[in-house]
C-alpha cells in the first residue's frame, strides 16, 4: 500500500442528484487501449488520462472511447482510486452493502476502500454504484485517500458547505482542484471522468514533505450537527478524540445542537474542550438532556437555555447559568470544582442600572440538584427555588437576590450587607 490511512478520513459519496441520463455501459475488462478516439492530444487532460491508461488503472470502452464528459459513478470513481493507491482488491474484509454482491465488477476496489475507511455507504446500508460523484464529495474522498491536509482553510468561494470546508479547503491549497469560478466552488455539480483523473494525477504528486506541519489549534466553534463521533460546526466537519466520544456522540445531538464550544483542534481532530455553551432549550414536562456518561470537561460550562438537565459529568470550573435560563434547570450526577453561578435575569439588569428593587415578575429558575456538588452557590437573581439532596458548603447571595428559596443543607451562608435580610426564605437549611 502506498499511502498510510487515517481512519478518521470517512468519506460518504453521498450523491443527491439522480443518475438519469448517466452512462451505464461498464469500461470493457479487457481493453488494453492507452489511447482513446475521443481524447486527442489537445484535450485538456489528455495527459492524465494517458497515465492511469498506461498503468492499467483506467480502461475504455468496447467501442474505443473513454467517455470524459461523462459523469464518473461511485463504482467508477472506487475502481480508479483504489487503482490508484494500489489497494489490495483481492485479499479483502467484506464491507456488506446490500447492493455490491461479491460478484459485483467493482466489489474488490470498494471493499478495499470501504476497508481503509476512506468511503463508506448510505444509512440504508447500500453503496448505489451507479450513482455519479459531486464535486463535494471528491473532495471528501480525495482528501482522505490522500491525507490532504489545509493550512490555513480560507477559501475565496462563498458558496462552500461548513462540513466540506476543511476537505475543499486541502484540495484547493494543494493545487488539486479550483472553483467554477473565482468565487464559486459549486460543490453540488457532478464530477466527469476526465476531470477525475485529472485530480487523481495532482493529488498523487502531493509529497507528504509538501504538508503543513499542523499545529494545535484553539478553535471557537458552534456546532451544527453530531453523528457517529463526528461533529457538524461553523469550521467544517471535525472528528473527535476517543476520550471526548461520551459527550459529543447521537444521544447528546440534541443538546448540542447550536452550542458553542471553545476547543483545541489537531489535524482535524477535537483533542480537548476548554469551555461549552449549551443554546438549545427543552419545554415543559420534556427537558433538554445531555449526559456527560462520567467525563471530564476541562474548563467552564454555561447553559444559555431554559429546561436543561446536565448529568453525569465533572466540569473543571464553573456552570453558570445565564438569564435565558428562566424557568427550569436540573442536574445529577453534575460535579463542578468550581461554583454554581446564578446569574442576573433581565429585570434584574434593568433594576440595577435605574437603581430600583428588581420586579417580583422575575421568575426562577426552579433549580433541582441531585447527586450533584459545587465548591459553592452564587445566587445573584431574584426569586430563585434552589433544592439539593447533598450539602452545599457555601452559598453566596448577592443584593440583588432580595427573595430566595433554598431547600437544602448548607455549611455556610454568605449574604452581600446590602441584602434585605428579610426576604431571604431559607428551607430546611
């Protein structure tokens, strides 16, 4: 084998454009033809197409043609870069497509590649063979059987999807491939034979000497979508280090879903998370949940949104919760080495500047903790209902926290001077 794979490379031919009108005739087997009738010696990539024939890893037709306007078909396209990387079509682990029986002409290349996890199929577990490549996903595949890398990931198209950004991205800054025009990449376009080998050829003479020497990045990212250990966000499509994958992984894809996350990023890898914000709100009677299965997240957590439960899950610094927090927020199973901060709620923040008592319309958020420890609780909103089955060691109130419930143990009380002592309801404290 040529090139050394990386499996977090999985690169999905999800084509979206129907394959009426493509070419079903299979390149003859047997044709040994170097030259094609209708790719003459000023076709633009004449050379190209001349150097996979002279290998023997393109063929024509029967009648003596290529065909490079066609489209080139998922079966096509696996049989020429499986060719390519001189892949073992022979000796290989059955991937089980409904649709690619052993005795399918290109079942050796696509189980090669399906076995170095450079592409994989659809949900229904089919492969669709006859389907044609768009630009995007020859991106994605190239850029995985390659090893293609970007450096900088700053692209002049505007029409470029966040979760193929990073692979357009490494074939645009290498040479391989460049937009329909100076601002379009038009990734949705389908990919013909000739344009293929095309980037085949320029992807090969990419020398891994010519890759950037990738440095930790620390990425503020919003994510979009999670699914099989890998994550949608606002920097592309990114996948995730094994001690991460019990948080960022289906179950969680909820709660996640709009977050932000403040994390430190190696060769397209989620290594480490410094700070995370939860944006996506539950209702009533149907909380939004996100369950940390016992793992540790290395910084601070903020829920952003109102009917959230955290559990499971010991969070390094803080958990604040903010004013859009209104209503309801749980937790169990939350260890926090830092505090609990409630922050202001709106009419809070207004009172504060006008220099009046925050309204007695500010509500909650009812907070109910089980199982669950913080080195303290700042409570700085009004009319809060704060319960907990385990002992608080301290609980702060700052002044503008005028009417508080706390339903729980604690060993230590401290109240800012300027509170009306009063107004403070204390419950089985």
């Amino acid at each position: 084998m040529k090139k050394k794979y990386q499996k977090y490379f999985i690169a999905t031919m999800a084509a979206t454009v129907a394959a009426s009108g493509v070419a079903t005739l299979a390149p003859s087997t047997t044709s040994a033809n170097t030259s094609f009738s209708d790719v003459p010696t000023n076709y633009n990539f004449y050379k190209e197409v001349t150097n996979l024939a002279e290998r023997g890893i393109i063929k024509g037709f029967e009648d003596g043609t290529f065909r490079p306007g066609d489209y080139v078909t998922r079966g096509q396209a696996a049989k020429i870069i499986a060719g390519a990387l001189d892949l073992d079509t022979k000796n290989v682990k059955n991937p089980g497509f409904k649709d690619i029986p052993t005795s399918h002409q290109y079942y050796g290349a696509i189980a090669a590649l399906a076995n170095a996890g450079i592409i994989s199929g659809y949900e229904d577990n089919t492969y669709r063979p006859g389907e044609p490549v768009q630009r995007n996903h020859m991106a994605k595949i190239l850029a995985g059987a390659f090893e293609l890398k970007p450096s900088t990931n700053s692209l002049p198209f505007t029409d470029v999807r966040s979760d193929y950004k990073n692979y357009i991205s490494a074939l645009y800054e290498n040479g391989v491939t460049t937009g329909k025009t100076a601002t379009t990449f038009d990734g949705s376009s389908n990919v013909t034979r000739g344009q293929l080998a095309a980037f085949v050829i320029r992807a090969e003479k990419i020398k891994p000497s010519d890759q950037p020497e990738q440095q930790d990045q620390q990425l503020t990212l919003t994510i979009e979508s999670v699914s099989n250990n890998t994550i949608q966000t606002s920097e592309g499509e990114l996948k995730v280090a094994s001690s991460l994958t019990s948080i960022f992984h289906s179950k969680n894809a909820a709660a996640l879903k709009g977050a932000k996350v403040t994390a430190v990023v190696s060769n397209g890898v989620v290594t480490e998370v410094s700070s995370l914000t939860f944006n996506a709100s539950g209702a009533k009677g149907k909380a939004i949940v996100f369950d940390g299965s016992n793992t540790t997240i290395q910084g601070a957590v903020t829920v952003n949104a109102d009917f959230v439960a955290l559990n499971n899950m010991t969070v390094t610094g803080n958990v604040t919760l903010t004013d859009k927090a209104v209503t309801n927020f749980s937790a169990e199973g939350l260890t926090a080495n830092g505090e609990l901060i409630i922050e202001e709620g709106a009419a809070d923040q207004v009172a504060s500047i006008n220099g009046f008592v925050a309204a007695e319309t500010t509500k909650g958020p009812k907070i109910d903790l089980k199982k669950s420890k913080f080195k303290s609780v700042h409570a700085k909103r009004n009319n809060v209902s704060l319960s907990s089955d385990t002992k608080f060691s301290e609980v702060r109130v700052s002044a503008k926290a005028s009417t508080l419930e706390i339903n729980a143990d604690a060993e230590k009380i401290t109240i800012n001077t300027t509170v009306n002592l009063g107004s403070i309801i204390f419950v089985g404290v």
